[in-house]
C-alpha cells in the first residue's frame, strides 16, 4: 500500500470537488484528489443537463400539439421514442466529456481511483491501495438516490433518475413516486412525449413550493396534464408479469390497481458520508450520522475538515456545490486561518411548464424572521398581456416585503419565464433592496415582466412605510 502525506485531501471529483481543487491549488500544490465512482459530475452525466435534454424534446412536441391556439393546423405529431433517447445520450456524453476534459487537465499526481474512509481524523485509507496522511480535508462525496424500501417490490422495473437516460426508447407507462423536483421535471416530460404517468406523493408536497396558494395553483395545472396525488394512499406495489401493479386509493374509484411499464423513483437523494466512517474523523454528527458544519465556512465543528456540495444534505444545487466548493477549497487550504464566505441569495428553478422559482426567504421564514410584520403581492398571468400573446398564461407569483423598511424579501412563481424572472428577484432580495427601488427599475412592453411589475406594485400598496410604522425585525436579511 502506497503512503502518501498531504496538506489538503479532497473527497469526490464532482462540482464541489474540482471547485474545492482549483482553489486549494491556488495555495498549494501538495493537494490530491479522490474519487471512486465515475468522473463527469452529478449534473452534466445523469442531473441537470439530460433532463433539460428531455425537456426540450417535450416542449418541441408538445407546442406542435397546440399550434392551433394561433390558426396553426398541425398534422400529427409523432414521438419517435428512439430519436429522442439517442439524442439526450449523445449531447449528455457532450456534456460529460467537457468535464472529462478538465479532468484530464489535473496532474496525474493530484488524482487517486478509489473510495476513501477515515481510519483517524488525519488518516484516510484509499480502497487496498493508498493510506494518505492529510492535514485538512474536504468531504465532496456527493450524492446518490434515495429509494423506500416498499418501492424495491418493483423489483427489476424499478428505476431511478440516473437509469431514465439510458433508456434506448420510450416505455408506455410509467409510474413516478415523488412529486419533487426530479419527479415533476421527468414526469410531466414524459407525459408530453406521450408516456402514460401517474404521480404519488407523500404529506402533500409539490416541487420545492412552501406557498400554499402557489402550491394549490401548480397541483391544478399539472393534474391537468396527468393525475398527481401529492399525498397517496398507496397500498401495494408488486411486480407482475405485465409491469408493476400499484395498488392505490382513487378518491372517486376507491381502492383501485393500476399497472405501468416502470415504477420511478424520485423520492430524495442522500448524501454519500455513510461510507467513509466518518465515526473515525472525531466529528460531532446528528442522528442521521452528518457532521454538524457552520454554513458560512462549511467548516465541521472546530475540525480541520470541511464538507461540500451535495454532501451536505442542505442545498443539491449545482451553483450552491461551485461556491461551497470554492468555500472549502480556500479554508481548507488556509487552515487554521478560517474565513466566511459568500452565501449568495437562495434561488431555485424547476423546469416544468409552467415553471417553479423559489427566491430568498420562504413566506414561513419571513412571516418568523419579521414576527408577523410582512405583506404579500401577488399577479395572475391569466391576463397579463406578452403571456396571453404567448399562450403562456398560466400561474401566480407572489412577492414578500417587511413592513417598515419596505425590503424585498423574497417570492415563489409558478409561470411563465420564471427561470428569468427569479434571477432578477434573486439579484434584487441579495442587492438589499426596497420594493420601491425595484419599481424605480426600467420594464419594456410588452414582457412578462410587466407581471413582475403587478405584483410589486400591488405589495408597495399594502406596505406600511417608515420607522414610525414598525422597528426593522432582526436578522431580516432576504439572503437566508
């Protein structure tokens, strides 16, 4: 076994990992980095970018389908499953290979193969080929899929997010438990490519959504498009030879059993710590066995390790995963020296259609952090204009704001360019500043943004202005 001594051990190659490398090497070339599984990053090989592939190929057939809203007569649209699928794996592997390039760029030195444990706080053993003796270290370890154990009766048609881009066609069916993210990005994309879908959920979430008007307006438009259950009574799932029959509670059928190709699971992910005995690292761990860590630093107590990225359990975002990363990388490569860092303002895109934007502090946060003392605005793009011309009408946004100050506090959208939309909320709430500021911004017509526009100037309305008014709540901050 190969013994090595370092300053700076970084576990996992993927956004957090290289992020935390290209950093630390800034400081210090005495630097290695370890990973297991394949190289290529959670997002470009089976996340963030085969699924917008998905998506797009969704979106073409489904705007052919409604062509005629605008006079358009359609012929018929035909999916043709294989080309789709060939088509996602083809740009994924383009994808993969810009990350494999970068890889490729590392010193050979830098990098070791294999899945590391801790066999002591400074002592990290390699599969049967290195023990690295490491001065500071930073957990990047990622994260993998999350599956219930009652789900495992699928058995063989069991599939994750990870399998849906391999798959060399289309199914006909596909059952999708877990109305998350993934869920609801890969449900609704399969639905339009015409996949029978139905969607279980558990305790009545949708997506990332904590506003429950917002909440009531996405379930009604996607149960438009196929039946979502945000909390099902699922009884049964078994696999038979047709597929995998579930047994549900229909609220007009009553119990009823339904079989489908596959069965996804889109129930959580879970970060990839349960492999390191971190036990050995003398960290102080919750009851899931993570180690507690400070936010600002992603420092683990008062350790020299640190933990980035996915790992974290906190924020599977693939901008959150570079800043930890860079967060990480420097501390560690500074340590004992510890600095905080940038946490920029919390903001979070799903791609469905309409799609989801989540900015800044939730309506709960506000409603704690300001004691009550906030108000709401809100617009419904039924009528706004561009999106009316568009046939993208569809949706609310509602914005939040502290009385007193007139801070912007934060949103949730369910409509039309939310992805754009929630960056320039996102840029006002970590920019700090007021409704009013923002009404002061220039707004073209005719845009979507015009709505945006509605609903802050129907907040500025109900805000009560002025330090005679209220006291500014503490730690009111829109950054989280």
């Amino acid at each position: 076994m190969e013994k090595r001594q370092v300053e700076v051990a970084i576990l996992g190659a993927g956004t957090a990992g290289m992020s935390a490398y290209r950093v630390a090497r800034k400081h210090t070339d005495s630097v290695v980095m370890i990973e297991g599984g394949p190289y290529g990053t959670t997002c470009a090989r089976v996340g963030c970018m085969p699924s917008k592939l998905l998506i797009a190929a969704s979106e073409a057939a489904h705007d052919a389908r409604r062509a005629g809203l605008f006079g358009i007569r359609p012929g018929n649209v035909k999916v043709d499953g294989r080309a789709v699928m060939e088509r996602v794996r083809q740009e994924r592997d383009r994808f993969v290979d810009f990350v494999l390039d970068a890889v490729d760029d590392f010193p050979e030195e830098h990098k070791i193969r294999g899945y590391a444990r801790f066999l002591s706080p400074h002592v990290l053993q390699v599969d049967d080929s290195h023990e690295i003796e490491a001065e500071r270290v930073v957990i990047a370890t990622g994260s993998r899929p999350n599956v219930p154990d009652f789900l495992k009766s699928a058995e063989d048609r069991l599939v994750v997010n990870d399998d849906i881009f391999e798959w060399e066609d289309l199914p006909s069916s596909v059952a999708v438990f877990g109305p998350g993210v993934i869920g609801l990005e890969l449900g609704q994309a399969l639905s339009r490519l015409g996949v029978r879908v139905r969607m279980f959920g558990v305790g009545g979430g949708v997506g990332p959504i904590q506003d429950e008007e917002i909440r009531e307006c996405a379930l009604e438009a996607f149960n438009q498009e196929f039946p979502l259950d945000p909390d099902a009574d699922t009884k049964k799932v078994e696999r038979t030879g047709d597929g995998v029959a579930i047994t549900f509670v229909d609220g007009e059928r009553g119990e009823v059993t339904e079989t489908f190709d596959y069965l996804l699971a889109a129930t959580g992910r879970r970060p990839n710590v349960d492999g390191l005995d971190i036990q050995n690292a003398n960290l102080e761990l919750d009851d899931r066995g993570m180690p507690y860590y400070e936010h600002y630093t992603l420092r683990c107590g008062d350790s020299h390790v640190f933990i980035a990225g996915d790992a974290t359990a906190d924020l599977p975002l693939l901008h959150e995963a570079a800043d930890e990363g860079r967060i990480a990388g420097e501390n560690a490569a500074f340590y004992p020296k510890v600095r905080v860092g940038l946490r920029r303002t919390p903001l979070a895109v799903v791609f469905t259609d309409p799609q989801i934007a989540t900015v800044g502090k939730t309506i709960q946060q506000v409603d704690e952090d300001c004691r009550g003392r906030f108000a709401v605005g809100f617009v419904s793009f039924q009528g706004q204009g561009r999106s009316r011309v568009i046939g993208k009408n569809r949706g609310l946004l509602r914005v939040y704001g502290e009385h007193g100050s007139g801070l912007f506090m934060g949103a949730e959208m369910f409509g039309p360019a939310a992805e754009h939309i929630g960056h320039l909320l996102a840029w006002a709430a970590q920019s700090r500043m007021t409704v009013t500021d923002m009404l002061d911004m220039p707004y073209y017509h005719p845009v979507i943004e015009e709505g945006l526009r509605t609903a802050l100037r129907d907040l500025n309305h109900k805000l009560s202005l002025g330090p005679e008014v209220v006291e500014n709540c503490l730690d009111c901050g829109p950054g989280g």
